[in-house]
C-alpha cells in the first residue's frame, strides 16, 4: 500500500536508517576522511574526505546524525555549522583542483540555527556553497538518504543530478513549520505534509529530482546491503557517463538545471 507523505516524514527522521557515514564506508573504499575548515573548527555535523570508487578517486561528503544520544549531540543532530559548510566547500575546491567527481549525501532538518552560527556567517557559508557549487568544473552527485531540509540540505545539493531514496524528504522547511506559518497550528504538520510535495516520488514527478532509489520491492523493504548495492552501481554508471562531458558544458548544463525552476 502506498504510503502517504506524513508516513514518509516518519520513515525519513527514523534513527536506525542508513547514515552518511554507513553509505561512505560500505560503498566506497579507503576512506580518509578530512577535518576543519582552516578558519576555526571541525564540525562533526559534517563528514568529508577522500575515497576510491571502482578504483577511481572521488570526494565524498556527508551531513551526518548520529542513531542514539551521545552520537547526536556529537554530531549536533545533523544539523551543520558554518564550519561546516566551509569545511565541505574546501573539500570539494579541492576536488576540483585535483579533477576528482563529487558526491554527497545530505541528512538534515536544516543548518544550526542558533545564535554562534549567526554571528560565525551561517547564511553566508551557506550563500557561498551555491554560489562556488554553481561553478565546480567537475561532476557533482547529491543524494538525500532521509531529511532534505531548507537551505541547510541545499548547500551541499547544487549538482549535476540530485537522487532521493524513495523514504527521503526534500523541502523548504519542516511541515510543522509549514503548519505554524500557514494555519498557526504546529499539530496540523500531516495535512500540511500532504499539501508540501516533498516525498521522492513527488518531486520525481515534478522534474526536481532525477532519480528515486527504491527502498521497497512489491511493497516489502529492502535489505540494507541491497539499497548500498543499487547507489554504488548507479554511482559508478553515472560519474563515468558524467566523466565524458566537457566541464564548461557541465557547467552549463547545471545552470540551466537549475534556471528551470
């Protein structure tokens, strides 16, 4: 049975769902990761380095919630800094000085909204993310393993080709914020998950995704080795048609990608 967009909101926020970090370290292979941003801390809402996929190197990034108390206050709930997002922006200027593809998997309500983000430049991390992404001469890959949230999740999603697992959120801002704003009513969130198209299948339809990666077969779940499996073929496939193409048509091709909206 079809699952409606509040049971999707339920089954993207589940704590026992695959991480950044479970995607990084079983899809790819000798995994480095790199910490800070070189300006004044390491933000662990935010995992990043380098690793090899079908023995080619590629950067690797992930906004990363951990799956029980002490890992999320270490991680900050997945909710980034904005050393953070200058940390993930190094990596990726990085990538592209040594031609290396870029892929990142995005897990977030959203950035850290409190008050040492602000006065540390959240909104112009963010900003610069969008602005230096628009114009990386190498592939980018972005995909949404569960929460998509705001512009905390579109700072790391400025791609060549955004992909969703098929029980992953994508929007603007929560739906209770949506409900609070809207009807000034947090507990109307469901209906207003409903009015949002914010599911992967929604947003498929909507051309705002290019790809939904199953997490069901004939309405039973899929092993989470079948799910890992299914990314690393598609990601290995993608990047080598990416590798192809010319990096300013590249370029232009993001560009309009996200002109059309």
């Amino acid at each position: 049975m079809e699952k409606s967009a509040h049971e999707i909101v339920q089954l993207a926020r589940d704590q026992k769902r695959l991480t950044s970090l479970d995607f990084i370290e079983q899809i790819f292979e000798n995994f480095q990761e790199f910490h800070g941003d070189r300006y004044y801390a390491d933000d662990g809402a935010i995992v990043g380095g380098i690793a090899l996929l079908d023995d080619k190197p590629v950067t690797v990034i992930g906004i990363q919630k951990g799956k029980n108390l002490p890992e999320n206050l270490k991680r900050n709930f997945g909710s980034p800094k904005p050393e953070g997002y200058r940390k993930a922006l190094r990596l990726m200027k990085q990538a592209e000085k040594f031609n290396r593809p870029v892929v990142t998997f995005i897990n977030t309500s959203g950035a850290y909204s409190g008050v040492s983000a602000e006065e540390r430049g959240e909104g112009e991390a963010i900003a610069k993310n969008l602005y230096e992404m628009a114009d990386l001469n190498v592939p980018v890959i972005s995909i949404i393993i569960g929460e998509g949230g705001s512009g905390g999740a579109l700072a790391l999603a400025v791609a060549d080709e955004v992909w969703m697992l098929e029980h992953s959120i994508y929007a603007v801002l929560p739906p209770e914020s949506f409900a609070s704003i809207l009807w000034k009513d947090s507990s109307r969130a469901e209906e207003a998950a409903d009015l949002m198209k914010i599911t992967a299948q929604e947003l498929k339809e909507l051309d705002v995704i290019e790809q939904v990666i199953p997490e069901t077969f004939r309405g039973e779940p899929l092993s989470e080795e079948a799910i890992l499996r299914r990314v690393k073929a598609d990601l290995t496939w993608k990047l080598k048609d990416l590798a192809k193409t010319d990096p300013a048509e590249l370029i232009a091709k993001r560009y309009e990608r996200f002109r059309k909206f």
